[in-house]
C-alpha cells in the first residue's frame, strides 16, 4: 500500500496513476506551470546553490520549463513514454529518461535537487524517499509542488463540487503536511498565489485530464464535462472571454540529513 494514502484501493490508485498518457498532448497545452518564485523556494532548501536538478515524475515538463528559467541543468524522470515524448519535443535542453521514483536510473549523490510535480501522492513513498535521498548529494533537497484550485471564489469551489465523479478520492488533498521520514530534515511549507488564463473552452479541456475523470466511464466522463460546460456558459466570472483561474501552489521542501 502507498505510505502516503493510506485506505485507499490500490487498484483505483494504480489506475489513476497511469491514466495520464492517454491525454499527455492535451496535459502538455492545458495544464498550468508553476511560479517561479515557488521553484526558486524549493530549491533554496539545498545546502549550497542547486546546479543538477532532478525532475522526478516529470509528465510533460511543467516542473522542468520552470527550472531551466532558474538557469539549472535538468534531468527529467518519467514512466510514461507518451508524457515523457510531450516533454521532448518542447524542452530539448531537458536530459529524458524513463524510470519510476521508486527505482530512479541515476547514480547515487548525482543531484543537488529533486523536484516533483503534482506526483508526490502517486509514489510507494517507503521506497521512493530511500531513492530519492540516494540520488541527493548531501545538503541536498527535495521539494513537492502541487498546483490547486483557489476554492476562495465561490464559483471554482461550486465546479469542483459538480464534476466530482465516481473515482473521485482524497489523498493529499488537503496540501497539510507530508509524511516524514528519517532520511530528511523535517519538511517546510510555503503557499504561492498563481493564475492561468483560461476560457471556458480550455478550462473544460484542463478538466478531462484529471485522473479522475480519465479513469471514469464514457458516458459518466461525458456527462461532467458537459456540465462542467453549462456551468461555466452560464456563470458570469466565465461567460464571456478570457478568466484568471485562481491557483495556489503548495510546496514542501526538506533538506537530506
């Protein structure tokens, strides 16, 4: 069972987990990146100035865009070959391999930082923290990002409720803590405002690549796409254009010990 959400069905977990190569095209245009002020936290965790940076679970290389900004060398890690493809042909200054965060193709004491977005709920993390503490030099540091919903405007909070389906779970949903470990110094938290400007075309798009709905039937996935729609026609924040869609980023950051 997965340390890190404990009483939830293997099945539907795994399931979840690997859903996202079916849409990683639409993953790669939809979903959003994350602020560099969040990566820059993260990575300020590390004893010394991060060079070689790890991108672990990368998907299409929304952690990794953000991180060769900030002027690092960056090797992204993914076990999905469609996702990882998105990854390659946008980013060419990323070093791609395929591998899991419990069996990470690195050396040990390779990298200053390992980074990982939107991912850290999906790991085996009594095997991933003894990996990603082998690949870290020491003083090094690994941070956790998560992009959510800001559900303090109201209407986001109100769409989230009506596409809940029928897989949908909590696990680290409520972005308070992450279990520790004794590889690592006591994890740090810091919150990060961030927007994405959406329609509500792309926000529907943004919608039905959660794994949530991929994993749905057809006909459930169709139905709460579509009133995710009606919803967003008729809301007047959303109605007409162009929106902010409010985001707050969540990072934890832990330094190896």
């Amino acid at each position: 069972m997965n340390s890190s959400t404990p009483g939830i069905e293997p099945g539907l977990h795994a399931r979840r987990a690997a859903s996202f190569g079916a849409k990683a095209a639409d993953y790669a245009a939809h979903r959003p990146d994350y602020p560099e002020k969040a990566l820059a936290w993260g990575l300020a965790g590390a004893a010394a100035t991060p060079r070689r940076v790890l991108d672990l679970a990368a998907g299409t290389g929304k952690v990794s865009e953000g991180l060769l900004t900030l002027g690092v060398e960056v090797t992204a890690v993914e076990p999905d070959e469609k996702m990882l493809a998105e990854l390659t042909k946008a980013l060419p200054g990323v070093t791609p391999l395929i591998g899991t965060a419990e069996e990470i193709p690195l050396p040990d004491g390779s990298v200053d930082a390992v980074l990982v977005g939107q991912a850290v709920h999906w790991f085996d993390l009594d095997r991933a923290y003894p990996e990603m503490a082998r690949v870290l030099k020491p003083g090094g540091v690994v941070a956790a990002l998560w992009n959510h919903d800001d559900e303090s405007a109201g209407w986001l909070a109100e769409l989230n409720a009506l596409i809940k389906t029928s897989m949908s779970r909590r696990w680290l949903s409520d972005y308070e803590s992450l279990p520790e470990h004794e590889a690592f110094e006591p994890f740090e938290k810091k919150t990060f405002g961030h927007k994405q400007p959406r329609t509500a075309e792309t926000l529907v798009a943004t919608l039905a690549t959660h794994s949530h709905i991929l994993v749905a039937t057809a006909e459930e996935r169709e139905a709460k796409l579509r009133a995710a729609r009606e919803f967003l026609d008729r809301n007047p924040e959303t109605a007409s254009g162009e929106f902010d869609l409010p985001i707050t980023t969540t990072v934890f950051r832990a330094r190896k010990r």
